[in-house]
C-alpha cells in the first residue's frame, strides 16, 4: 500500500494537472482552516471581527512543506483556501444566527482584511456574502476576484495566475467589484 | 407612496458598464471628465 499523500504533493500534483489531487486536497486544508476558524471563533466571546486570510496564512504554514514551495503551488493553494474559508465562516455565522435568533443580544461576525475592500474597517460575514452571490449572478469572475483577494488574500499576481486571466483584467474586474460592492453594503 | 424603483442589474446591463468602465481606463486621466 502507498503512503498518503500530503498536502505539497497533492499541491504540485494539481498544479501539473492532475483533478483528482484537487479532489483529496479539499477535505484536507477544509479540515484544518475549519479547526483554526473554530479555535479563534471559541477564544472570542463576543462581536467577531477576524482576519480570514490570517487563518489562510496559518494553514498554509502548517499544511504546506516550505522548502518544496513554488509560489504558483502556493496561489493555487490560497485559491482553494479562499473558497473554504469563506464556506466555514458563513455556515458559523448562519449557525450563530439561528441559534441567537430573537434573543436580546445577537451576535455579529465581522471580517476584515487589511483595508482590502476600502474605507469600511470591518464587514458583516453574511451581508458580504449576501452580495457576492449577487454579483455572481451577473458577474461571476468578478465574485471569484473578491473571493480570492478577501477570503484568501491573494495579490492580483497571484489572483491572475489561479484564474488564468491577464493583470490587467484582474485590476479592472477588482476595481469594478468594490465599487459595486461598497454601494451594496452602505 | 411612491415606490421605489431599482433597475435589477443583468450579465447584458453589466457587459455595458463594463466596457464604459474599460474606456474610460483606456483614457489618460487628464482626458477623464470628471463626474461630481
């Protein structure tokens, strides 16, 4: 029997084409940015405002073999990252929601990420999402930006190599959304 | 009461704010009208 992969190889696996290493890289960064989300979520009592890209940051560090690192494997990885992390923290913050529903003090999930989406220094979890699946809607590549770049923290670099789009693009798309997305949320 | 009216954003509507805004990146900023 084969030893399991880790995430590295799986990594660079996806990156040379490979499907099926995305398919069993998934539950494996899901499940440690679900326990970073959970510890931080659990250390913090009251009116959350996390750094979602600092959990991203956390887990690649852990997960990810430094010296083998390329930094396209570490796009990718940041990719998939982004798109989980905003999942784990939807789902708590609707979890949250449910439970403190009618009670006298709901609490709130704020996100932030330094100064990313602009003069609002935190943001409701679930009225950003709310937004983005509308923008998703008529736009989808731009939602996938905003995810990438706030969920994952990804520079436009790094945000043009996972979507193999041009710079250029990537720029314009960014500075679109968050327009878009700042009348949304006023 | 007058009830408000907002255009519902389509892939089509969007398209065209797109390329308004692509031209308008295309242009030196001193050609930019600026809107206040």
């Amino acid at each position: 029997m084969s030893p399991p992969e880790n995430v590295s190889q799986l990594l660079v696996k996806w990156g040379e084409g490979d499907q099926a290493a995305l398919d069993k890289l998934m539950p494996l960064v899901y499940s440690e940015l679900r326990r970073l989300a959970s510890n931080y979520l659990r250390r913090e009592r009251q009116n959350h405002t996390l750094q979602p890209t600092a959990l991203v940051n956390e887990a690649y560090l852990k997960l990810i073999d430094q010296k083998s690192a390329r930094w396209q494997n570490r796009a990718h990885f940041y990719g998939v990252a982004a798109q989980l992390m905003r999942r784990i923290l939807v789902d708590h913050a609707r979890q949250h929601q449910a439970a403190k529903r009618g009670g006298p003090s709901q609490e709130r999930l704020s996100i932030t990420s330094a100064g990313q989406l602009g003069e609002k220094p935190d943001l409701d979890l679930l009225a950003l999402h709310e937004a983005l699946e509308e923008l998703k809607t008529f736009d989808a590549q731009q939602e996938r930006i905003v995810e990438l770049r706030y969920f994952g923290g990804l520079s436009i670099e790094e945000t043009a190599e996972v979507m193999a789009i041009g710079h250029a693009t990537v720029e314009r798309d960014w500075k679109m959304a968050r327009a878009w997305l700042r009348r949304k949320l006023d | 009461m007058e009830a408000k009216t907002r255009k519902v954003m389509t892939p089509e509507r969007w398209q065209k704010v797109k390329e308004i805004f692509q031209a308008a990146l295309n242009r030196v900023p001193a050609e930019r009208r600026v809107c206040r």
